[in-house]
C-alpha cells in the first residue's frame, strides 16, 4: 500500500493571533481573532456616528494630508490624454 500526499501544503497560512488586541485612542476596546498581535483603529463601532447616534469629530485634516501625500507628484496626470477635454 502506498501513503496520499498531505491535502495542504504546510506553513502557507501566516500565523494567526486568536487574542489581538483592538486599540481605539490608546485604550483596547476589544479583541478579535487576526493575523497581527495588535491593531490601532481611527474609528471603530464604538466611536462611529452612525452606530452611536452622536456627533464626533473625525480628524479629516489628516485624511486629506495624506491623501495628497499618496497622489503627489502628477498622479492623475501620468495618462497620455490627462487634463485635456475628451476628443471626438
């Protein structure tokens, strides 16, 4: 008789961290099963407006600092008919 190779190859998964902690303005707010030991969130469940009912400030100057920070340097401008009107 011969032996079936195994189904599935091994160490293919990453390690998985059944304990991570969920950190929300330096405190943990909860813990989740996940492929990293910790995670820090902007927002979550907790804070978001939509879950609570209430008003919260949202730190959109950052949002929008680094979103110029990643499109810098002519991003949209790198196609060969950018910024021009659309031809016919």
């Amino acid at each position: 008789m011969y032996s079936l190779p195994p189904a599935m190859k091994s160490d293919t998964h990453p390690k998985f961290f059944p304990e991570c902690k969920v950190f929300f303005r330096g405190d943990v707010v909860m813990t989740v099963g996940a492929t990293v030991p910790e995670m820090h969130v902007e927002v979550w469940s907790g804070s978001h407006p939509f879950y609570t009912g209430q008003k919260s400030f949202v730190d959109t100057a950052g949002r929008v600092e680094r979103f110029q920070r990643k499109f810098a340097g002519g991003y949209f401008g790198k196609g060969k008919d950018a910024g021009g009107p659309a031809k016919k």
